[in-house]
C-alpha cells in the first residue's frame, strides 16, 4: 500500500486534513507568535477533548478491566536512575554538524536520503519507471533530490544493503559511510563534521546547590514504576502477577523534530508495566478470552527477507507456533488492537511489526510494535516488548533495595548441594586480617568447584581455593580448617525478579494517525471535510442547533443543553445566524456525531429532530426519546441503523 | 485557631494521617530507593485515583459548566516568553549560603525564624505564658530555638515591624537585616554569604544547536493560554467574554522544600483564565446564580490591623460594599468555594484572603487566595486574580502579535480630533532622506500639541515641529507644507485589550489540605484512621467483600463487580483471609465509602448487605435494589441517611 486512503476510497489528502485540523484547532504550534518552537505543539479545545477521552477508554479499557495499580510519577528524574537504566549512557542518537551552514543533521537519516536519491537517480538514468512509494517520500522533510546518473551495479547493491542495515551502524561507522561516499553537507557542500552522539534527554538542575547539571527530564514513565516496584508489591498484598500503570508527559530532545505530531519533543504516553514470574512459560489467565482475536502480523523472518507480506493469525495461533513469545505478551498485543478499533482506528491501516533481533534492546526477549499507516507511511504508535528482569535487576543491584518477590513455595524445595564448614577458631589466629577476605572466597566457590574440591579435599587432605586478593590468589587449607559436604537443603521461600511486559502507547501518534484514519470528504457543493469519531472519543457528543434567533427557542435549548449534561452527554450550543447546513459542515469538521434541531414544531409538541453526521440522515422524535436515543449511541449500546429503523425519518430539510 | 482538629472534635494528629497515607500508598517520597529527592513526591494507587477524580470533577465543575475552551499546552518555554512575562527577571527567591556548612537557606525564611525565636527567648525571659500557635510553629522545618534572654523594648517593637513586612524586603533589604541583627549561620555560626537571587524555574536546553540553555520548564500554565488568545478567540466565534482553561504540571525549583506535598517542585495546576471586556464594571451574567452564596472573607484592611478576624458575607454584599473588585472575580470566588466544599473542604477551615496592596503583582487589580487550615497552618491553595490587562499587553508589545478584540460598535462612535495634512509632493524634495522622519514625527504629535500648533500655524504661518533625530531636533514647516484641522472621525470598530480573571488551583495542596480535613480515628478497639472522602471523590466507591473463600460465593463477587462497572461505579474486591472487620478497617484508610458483603444468605435469596464508612452502619436488600441505591449514592441523588430510612437494616455482624 504506497498511498493513503479514506474509507470512503478516496486518496488521502494530507494538506485538506491539516488544514481542518488547525482551522478548527485540534492542535496548533506552540508559541507562534514568538516564531514557533520545533516539536512542540498545543492542543486546542478539540484536540483537548479527543486526547482526554482516549485516555479515559484507555484508563477504563485497561487499568480498571485489570485492577491495574495506576501511579503518578515525577518527571522530574535525578541522574542516578537514568545512569543505572542506561540512558545516560545509551539514550542518544548520532548528530552531524554542517560547519559551513550551521544545520544539524541526525546522521542516519542524512546516509538514508543521500544514499536513496542517488539510487533513484540511477533509475532515472536507466530509464527505469520508479514506483514512487509516495508515503516514504513525504517522511523526508528535506527532500534530496538528484539528477539522474548512473552508478555501477555493484555500487547500487552496496548501496542496497547499507540501507538494510541503516539502523545498526554506530557513530563512527556512520561517519566511515559519510566519507566513503563522499556525502556532503545539503545545502553548503561543504566537508560534514564527524558524527557525534546527542543524548535525548532534556537535561536540568534540581535544587539551588548543584553547581552543574544533576537531572533530567524522563524519556519514559517506566523508570518510577520499576523504582516503586516493592510499595506495588505490598500494596498488592503481596500478590503476583500484577500490573501498574501510568499516564504522564514524557521528552525526548530530537535531533530534527518533523511529521507534525509524529515526532515530538513532549508528548503524551500510557505505559503498562505487567509484572510476571519466568518460571511457568509466563501464562496468562485471561489469554482464553483473546485467543481468537485475529491480527495481522509482520514477522521478523519475512522482514529479514525483504519483505512487508503480512499474515492474518489468530493470537492463539500465533502463541502456540512460538512467533509470539509467550501468553501474556499475547494477550496484550490482541487488547492493544482492541483498544486501537474501539477508538477509531482503521483495521486494514493497522499491523503489528516484529522487532529485528539487532532492533530491540539488548535484554528484550520479544517486541511488537502496533503500527498504524498514515501519509507518513507506516508508524509506530504502541510497542509491546517483553522487557525480561532487565530493569529491576539493574536498580535492585544498584540500590541494594529488595525489588524481589518471596513466596512460599507450595512444596517445599529441597536442594541437595555441597556446603562448606569453615572452623573459625583456627582461620582467624591464622590468616589474621586476610581470615574475612578468604571466608568470602570460600562463600563464594560455585557447586562445580566445590565437589572437585571436596575430592581432592578427601584424596590429600588440603585443597588449594582461588582467593583472589590474598596473598598469590590462591590459598592453602587443611582439612583442620575447611569440610566439604554434600547435603539436602529444604528452601520454603522462592526468591524471584519478575520479569516485565511492557505495553507503551504514544497517545499523540495514535490521536494523529486516527484523526487521518476517521477522514473524509463530503462530495457536494464545495468539499467538506468530515471527521468521523467513534461517539466515545468524538470532542463533543452533540450539537444543539436552534433553527434561527427566535426567543422561543431558547427555553427548549436550554433544558435539552442541561438534560444532556445531567445524563453525560457533552454537548454545544450553535446559535450563531449561519444556516444550518453550514453550522452542521462547521460541526462535521469538529467530529459531532449527532445534531439535534429545534424547530418551530418543537415549541407546539416537544418534538426535534437528530442528525446522524456520517449519513447525515434524520429522525424525528419527543425529546425524551432522542436523549435516551442520544444516551444509547453514545454508550454504544445501539447503532444509528438501530435507531433509524425504531423512530421516524425526517427529511424536512437538507442540512448536509 | 491554634491546632487542627478533626470533624468529630479530636485533636488532629499528623504523624497518624502521615502515616495513613503513607502506608497506603497515597503518596511516597519519589527515588526513595536512591535516597529519594527533595520536593518530588510520587500518587501511588489511590493517590492517583483520588487526583483523577479531583481532576474530573473539576472538569465538569468549571470547564464543562461554563464552556471553557480548554487546551493543554507544552511545559517546556523558549526563554523569549518568560522574559516578556517577566519571569526570568523576577520569579526568584532571595537565598544565602553558610560557606562554612554549605547549607542554603531562603533569606526571608533565615531571618523570620531568627526573629521570632529571639521575640519567644524574650518573652520567655519576660515571664510572659507564650500562647504557643502550634500550626505556625510546624511550619518551621528547622526549628531555631534559643534560651530566655531579654531584649530592649525598643528592640522587640523594631523586631515585630520587620516581621510584619517580611515579604516586602529585596536582596540588598534582606543583607542588611542579616547584617544588622547578627544572624549567623544556624549549625555552624558562621557569617553567612550575603543574599542571591535564585530563579525558581527549571532551565534546560531546547535542540541540539543551542550552546547554552534556552528554556524553561513552565512556571504556570498560563502563558499558553494567552499565547493562544488569538486562536482561542477565533475558536470562539469572535465571542466575549469567554475562559480558557488548562490542567498541566507546572515546575518551580524551590531553593528548600518542605511541608509534604505543600511545597514540591512539581505539581498538577488547574488554571482558568477568564477574558472580559474592561469596560462596563466587569459584570458576570450568572453573578445573580451564586450572589447569596456565604463567604469568610479576611480582607486587606484587617490584616493592616494586624488581626486575622474574617467577616461572614454574602458575595453579592461583597461586591456591591466594593470589598471584592468586581463581579467576576466574586463569581469565581464563590464558585472556587462551591468547588472545595464538593469535594470535601472542611467550610471551617476555609477562608478567602485578601492580598495586602504590596503583596499582588504590580498590575493586579484585586487578588483572593483560598487558604485551607491543615496543621501546618493556613495553606494557600488556590488563587483569584484580576490580572488586568498585562499579559496580553506585553505578549502584543513584544511580537506585535494582535491580542486584541475588535468589535462592531453598535453606536459608532464619533470623535472629534485634530487631523494633520502634509503635502507629500513638498516635503519629500524638501527633506529628501529625512522626509520620512518628518512624516513619523509629526502623526505622533499629541492632540494637544496638535491644538497649540494649529493656533500657531494660524498666527504666524509656520511652526516648529518636534522631529528627534532630524537636523537639531526641532524642524520648521511652512503652510504650505502643513495643514491642521479639527475634524469629525467616526469609529465603527472598537479595539480592546481583554482583562483578565485567574483563578489559578494548586491541585496537590488542595488534595493534601482535604486529606487532612476528612481525616480521623475510629475510637475502638485500637484506634483506626478514617478518610470520610465524599462518594465523587473517593478513590473506590465500592469494596466488595465475600464472607470467605468459598466458591460459592465467586460467581456472586464476579456479577456484582461486573455490574457495578457497567453503571460506572468503581469497585474493588478483597478475598483476602482476613476478618471482614480487618478488611473494611483496611478501606476504611483507603476511604471506600462503601461496603457490599456477600454471604451465605446471597447464595440463597441473592440479597447482600451495604456498608457505610462513617457511621458503620449496614442495610439489606437484594443486589439489584443495593446497586440502584449505590449509584445514587454515588451520584449524589441520596445521601445514606436516604438509603437507611428505605431500606431494611442489618445487623447481623460486627463489621466496624
């Protein structure tokens, strides 16, 4: 699928949906008046309203369906954990400086569109029709363009397979590529500076002593759940598995912010973290319940081939041919997809991308990300990864603190293993200062040592054991001093890192790719866009629209206005002195579902009538039933059809 | 008002409600496993949940009610805007460093405990029974106490004066203090540094080009939403008066943190700016709606006084007394206290303070703070400013940006001026490059300069006109050159700058403040703490409790909690082994309001029984008459009293 479609078939066009977008401030730049600031954007009333709802379906979809422990965590974050979890280290992309021009290039992305005009303009040369995938293109912000000259063949292919691999060079193996192909600054042509890593973070003093930088913004709302992970635990009453939750700002210091809201300095996540033993294959109790929901998967060995071919599965299927690791990481990418359909999202715009093993950190054990496709192509939107112990370990080992879970074990366990009895008596008269340091070596001999040692032990009385620090390294002891034996050793208590499934939504991408999925144009006179939310996400519910100024219209509006609240139902008054038709176009763009007119009849018989804004259909009906109509859609609990079928059309007037 | 007590009489404990919330997971001290951070707090389970509910409520209390335009705007800030905002200049606080311990105070705060320690040594030494104000006292992190030792009396008068205008002093004021009083460094006594200015707001880098910081992380979540005037207007069909509205965090580095949740360096706002037309008294059309509503007012005149002593009044009478400004900074007042008492404010310990004339901002009209009584004192939880019309004014000048209104007189306005005329063709051969200067100078002539030059060019044919920058400062025009008449303009469009009305919400003081309000002890066996949230704003509405682990009871437990969820009523199950009794007293500190028990009689006739928090007491009835009264309990329809009066008392078991 190169290009992009609305549901109505037509091809997608990404400059009438922006311009609907800002027009009717769904988002807009953030200080604009100040000349803008890139990656930063705000939301307007609409835009408020839509990313407000989507978070309270995704709050009730899966923090209340699951009892999840929701935590609110500060942004603010001192270097220490983020050294511990790596991103001080790690967290970076490669930037390249044009000394000439002063631009700042992420250099991964320079290679790629270098590296691709050339190869188009190869093509070109050769008289090659190119089938220009539109979306890929209109990801390049600064377009490389090239006349057309052909390149040697063996330079093409090579050309091929360092793009296959784009994402896995280093900085100085980028920079090896820049000068190797002799890559030049855009604008300047001018030498480009070797690539030098930008970490990501936003980086910040916290508290009036630091005297240099000692914190940082967080680029994931992860860390404050691993942190709290043992008060999660108690507060649980110590029972696994269990899942926390949070939903909160996060920054991300791009190196070239571009694609509107797809790629942002400060966005919005929602992050799970599911908390689960190892041992046992990490089962799921409710994996029953999804196990027939069908996905479109792309999988790592496809991908590896070169190919985009997905295949249609159930999650059951799927978990049980072992391309989805394990239950519970099935069980929520099929509740990712429900979610993601029951906000808006198109099913055949949606996949879910297995990551490439050199793709995913190094301790994930699998990921998959919910890509939705846009004008941009095809983007992430929710990673699902298995995170394993990686990131309690690592705080665990470096705080000391207990982010373990100790349980009773059912059984008893008994463990047979070699011990060793130290007489302490003598080792300390002997060794003096080095007696702590060589019990220590002692303590620490794995089993393997430990039987060869007590053969030898037994076969000459003396053994030598590795002391690494004491005197030569390795330390003579009598069998006065050490006896090794083997024993049974009942354990009660397993100690145990849970492991950690990870879902992470980027609630602006998803809020951004599903506004391009819901629009349409309304054929007739003039185009007319239309947004066509789900009831549950749209902004407002429904627009109230009083057929002209009349006074004695205004009562009816008022009570219908406060009755609507009463139930739920977010509503607007329109009484401006446009026509109807153009007050529903304006609320059409807005995503209204459902208009209610006041009419002259409704001041004789109580009655008005309800617009349906995809078909613009209408029925009229008493008050009293079209709020309960109005109520029920909105809750999903009938379809327009429904309700079409059960009240009286009306086609009095045309209010396309 | 000395010390805090609880609604039922008892002498409020803080470390007991510390406790409380501590232990179930309210809050937590953020990067506690590092060691933790100062001023950074993170919302465990119900925390978070009791925030989110605050949150809605507030949503539908102002932004819904009154068709706000809500937007949710970026938190990090290009320095350009905070300059203009003034805050990069002026949002500090004046600290001094002990060189010798290296400890940092803030200087106002250094030098009021000083003083008022040495004012208590002094009475103590004059025999005086010292009323102890134990809530001000708390307040004191670092308790500065010193032996009885008399002072001059003139010297206590020349203490209590400064005492008095502690937030008036300026750096170099505060130096001199520390200088002139001996005021030494607590711990170390050593000289301390002489004050600096600190800025409070949190600096970072925005881009990776920037070689210095060039941002901010926001202060207040205002400026957004007057960058957005324009747009918002716009949005709003060119339609006054209108609010805006934004719930964000906002970040202020805090030079010592302290007081819990009172004094954090991240923290939820909820800012409603509202937009009016200057002229015209400020009226507010539902002023007429809350004008009875009863207020404790401290104004400004008492505090002069040097007494805190409130008056009990209707806003209305406050209003047209002229001891609130306006009628809609009266109408946000009584709809701020509306607000706190919905969600559980103590109206005891609620008071509105008039700020003294020295305290507001230099452009604010008129300021109220609502301030909670907790144990740490008065609490100043949410603001009420008239703004004026500053931001806009400095946000226009700056980007020359039209932050205006601009509306069709009804009555044109005529105005009679005195008009230039110049004759073009002359002046530019005349003056060649300067002509323009000429030109400028003479439209920026005043109309009573314009008067006086008139009667001049009449009287001697020529006039010398203030043109700076031309020639010697001072140009002469002939006329033939120069013509001034008065004459009639008539003005069809009137042009304005909106004031602005700030109620401005402090989310975690007021969560904190209300905790403290609803807050205390079940007398009993072993005292347990209560938190009597109202049903809206509880946590949990509904702990589901089975008698015991017998499966029977499961399918019961699994309906109800599913039904429960479906009339939007939140729940919790705990079938956990403990005693039914431990069990409600468990949510009786997470402060469920209610309690349904499933029982062997359910099994049999499908009837369960409905706890009450507060006064313990149960009713039963079956499980579709206890949901019904459930919602509406929940809802707020019913209040228990209700429910006990229509339905059967229980009471079968002891379940306090």
């Amino acid at each position: 699928m190169a290009t992009s479609t609305t549901k109505t078939g037509q091809p997608l066009d990404r400059a009438a949906i922006d311009s609907v977008l800002r027009r009717r401030l769904f988002y807009t730049p953030s200080f604009e008046i100040y000349g803008g600031e890139r990656g930063l954007f705000d939301y307007g009333p609409p835009g408020c309203a839509l990313q407000a709802n989507i978070v309270d379906l995704w709050r009730k979809h899966f923090v209340l369906e699951e009892d999840m422990l929701e935590v609110d965590c500060t942004m603010l974050t001192p270097e220490a954990v983020l050294k511990t979890s790596g991103h001080v280290d790690k967290f970076a992309d490669w930037m390249c400086k044009d000394p000439k021009s002063g631009e700042i290039f992420r250099a991964d992305h320079l290679v790629e569109q270098v590296l691709e005009a050339r190869l188009k303009a190869d093509k070109d040369a050769r008289g090659v029709k190119v089938e220009v995938d539109e979306a890929k293109e209109a990801k390049k912000k600064k377009k490389i363009s090239q006349k057309a000259e052909k390149l040697d063949d063996a330079l093409v292919q090579e050309y091929e397979e360092t793009l296959a691999k784009i994402d896995n060079y280093g900085g100085d193996e980028l920079g090896e590529l820049i000068k190797k192909y002799n890559i030049k600054g855009p604008t300047s042509g001018a030498e480009l500076d070797p690539p030098k890593a930008f970490n990501l973070m936003f980086q910040t003093q916290i508290g009036p002593s630091a005297d240099k930088p000692n914190g940082y913004l967080r680029p994931e709302t992860a860390q404050g759940q691993f942190l709290n992970f043992q008060k999660l635990l108690e507060f649980n009453q110590q029972s696994m598995p269990f899942a926390s939750a949070s939903i909160g700002k996060s920054f991300r210091n791009e190196i070239s912010p571009r694609s509107g809201l797809l790629r942002v300095r400060e966005f919005l996540m929602a992050e799970i973290e599911h908390f689960v033993d190892p041992e046992g294959g990490k089962k799921h109790p409710r994996f029953e319940e999804v196990k027939n929901t069908k996905l479109t998967l792309l999988n790592r060995k496809t991908q590896l081939s070169g190919s985009t071919k997905c295949d249609e599965v159930t999650i059951g299927d799927a978990v049980a041919s072992g391309l989805v690791d394990n239950e519970t990481l099935g069980y929520f990418i099929a509740r990712i997809q429900d979610f993601l359909l029951k906000i808006g999202v198109d099913k055949t715009k949606l996949r879910f991308r297995q990551h490439m093993a050199n793709e995913m950190a190094h301790y994930a054990a699998d990921c998959w990300d919910a890509e939705l496709f846009t004008t941009y192509g095809w983007i992430e939107c929710v990673g699902c990864a298995d995170r394993s112990a990686y990131d309690l370990t690592v705080h665990k080992e470096k705080t000391g603190a207990a982010l373990v879970v100790r349980e009773t074990r059912a059984e008893p366990l008994v463990v047979e293993e070699f011990q060793i009895d130290l007489n302490r008596k003598k080792l300390g008269p002997k060794f003096r200062a080095d007696a702590k340091a060589v019990e220590s070596a002692v303590d620490a001999l794995s089993q393997d040592l430990r039987e060869k040692l007590s053969l030898e032990l037994e076969k000459s009385g003396k053994i030598e054991v590795p002391t690494p620090g004491v005197g030569s390294g390795t330390t003579e002891l009598e069998k006065d001093l050490i006896k090794i034996e083997k024993r049974k050793r009942t354990e009660h208590i397993r100690e145990y890192t849970p492991n950690v499934i990870e879902p992470s939504f980027g609630i602006g991408r998803i809020l951004y790719s599903m506004m391009e999925h819901v629009f349409w144009i309304r054929e007739g006179d003039g185009s007319r866009g239309v947004l066509s939310f789900p009831p549950a996400v749209a902004p407002t519910k429904v627009l109230l629209v009083p057929l002209s100024s009349h006074p004695d219209f205004k009562p009816h509006t008022k009570k219908l206005t406060h009755r609507l609240r009463r139930v739920g139902v977010s509503n607007k008054v329109d009484d401006s002195s446009a026509s109807i038709g153009k007050r529903y176009s304006r609320n059409d763009e807005l995503g209204t579902p459902f208009g209610i007119t006041i009419d002259f009849q409704t001041v004789k018989d109580n009655t008005v009538t309800l617009r349906d804004r995809d078909s613009t259909k209408q029925v009229r009906a008493s008050e009293d039933e079209i709020i309960d109509a109005v109520k029920s859609l909105v809750d999903g609990e009938e379809t327009w059809d429904d309700i079409a079928k059960r009240l009286p059309a009306f086609e009095g007037q045309e209010v396309e």
